[in-house]
C-alpha cells in the first residue's frame, strides 16, 4: 500500500477509537455485570478504552491491560476528558500475564478479543491467571465470534462490504471490508485483512489494512479450558441480551465463575 493511503494523519490508535465508535451493542452489558460483580475490574485487552472508560463512570476502578502502550495513551486521554482517570489504571501487559490487581470482582473481554490467542497454551495460561486474580465469586465474562468454519471457508479471497461508520471527531466516512485469506476447519484459525476507507469531507481518500490472525472458538472448547482452570460455567448465552445460543447466533457471550468457598 502507498505511504499516501495509510492513514493521512490519524494514528493507528485513534484510528482504532474512530472505526469502532458506532459500535455500543454490549456497553450496557458490560456496566451491568460490573454494578452487579463490583470491582475491582480488569479489562484484558483494553485497546483504547471503549469499554473501561465506560465502566469506571459507573464508579468502578478498572485495570485496563493491553499490549500497545499507544492505545493505553488514549486511553488515558479519553479518561480524563471524561472525568474518570483516577479510577483507570492502564497497564501494559498480554492477556497470558498474571492480573495486575488482586481479588478481582469481574475479569472482561470484551469484542473477541479472546480470539487472538492463537495457541492452546496461552488459552489455557489466560484461564488460569484469570481464576487467579478473581475473588470468590468473582467471574470471567467475555465475548466470541460463532465460528461457522464452513460458510467462512467457502467466502476466502471475497472482499466482504461490513458496512460504513462515521468518525466524530472530523465526520469522516468510513467504508470498512474483510477478507478471509485463510480458514483452517479444523483448527479453527484463520487469517483476515480488515480495510477501512476514509473519504473526508472534500472527497479525499486514504485507506488503512489491519491484518488478523485469529482462533475462532467452537462453543464446545470452553467448558474443557474452563474446567481445568477451576471455573465453573455459570451460563453460555448468543448475545448481549441473555439469547438462547443458537446454531446460527453471531456470537457466543460466556459467564464463568470462580465460585466462594
């Protein structure tokens, strides 16, 4: 890709914020488990703050762990400007890492994030750390894509419309698409390019490619991960809505407990 389509200013980080800021499906969500759970709260997989900045307005205090000290900067940045930054605490960290707080009360991670651990050991070691850090009743509640191996195979090399959103900050339009360039059935591991066209107001364009690979989970590889970290499965829904899990939902939300002694 040409240095001109890269991104014209806007670093990956904000760039971030402003290609997910039309999606709020599961904020409620994730603010009524931490009312309901308490904190602390740790946020694995933060990114810039979508949803820990949410939570710590409720009046929680967040750790929020990510791998990329620039997003954990703006981060830091939309917590103050929202009046939160005193009960935020950015940590940079992966996902496999011990938790930076003890005796958590909810462990989150939000937007299939869980996805990007791509090897059995580190799902396991994410399980593991989390139980951990939990306090007696505390949970790990997270969020995955329902894999449909076999319709996503057959669309690799498809350039796939997800739709368009619009940056506030500057009003940009943005044109997102994917494409799967691998899907493995049965592993579960593909490979995707996510490209998002920016078209600014005096008809400018420039383009960014984010390139994933990722493990898109088979209901039925939870409860084993689960069990033999210490968990209990509270409850498996297929959506943010407490939806019955059905074969064609779009995702899978899990609820697992740490349960008191």
């Amino acid at each position: 890709m040409p240095p001109e389509a890269t991104g014209a200013g806007v670093s990956p980080a904000r760039g971030f914020i402003a290609e997910h800021a039309h999606y709020d499906d599961d904020l409620g969500f994730w603010e009524a488990h931490a009312d309901r759970l308490g904190g602390p709260v740790c946020d694995l997989g933060a990114a810039a703050g979508r949803v820990a900045v949410r939570v710590a307005a409720r009046g929680h205090d967040v750790w929020a762990v990510d791998t990329d000290p620039d997003m954990l900067q703006v981060l830091i940045e939309r917590a103050e400007r929202e009046a939160v930054r005193g009960r935020v605490h950015p940590v940079v960290g992966s996902m496999t890492d011990p938790l930076p707080v003890a005796a958590a009360g909810l462990v989150m991670v939000p937007m299939n994030t869980l996805q990007l651990l791509l090897a059995p050991d580190d799902r396991a070691a994410c399980m593991r750390n989390v139980f951990d850090g939990l306090r007696p009743g505390g949970e790990f509640i997270f969020d995955l894509a329902m894999p449909h191996l076999g319709a996503t195979a057959e669309l690799v090399g498809c350039v796939l419309d997800t739709g368009h959103s619009v940056d506030p900050d500057n009003g940009d339009l943005l044109l997102h698409t994917a494409t799967f360039d691998e899907v493995d059935v049965a592993t579960g591991d593909v490979a995707l390019r996510l490209m998002i066209e920016r078209i600014r107001p005096d008809g400018s364009r420039s383009a960014v490619e984010r390139a994933h690979c990722l493990h898109l989970y088979d209901p039925d590889e939870i409860p084993p991960l689960a069990t033999a970290a210490g968990f209990a499965v509270v409850a498996v829904a297929g959506g943010f809505r407490d939806e019955s899990l059905a074969p064609d939902a779009e995702r899978h939300v899990w609820r697992l407990a740490r349960e008191s002694a």
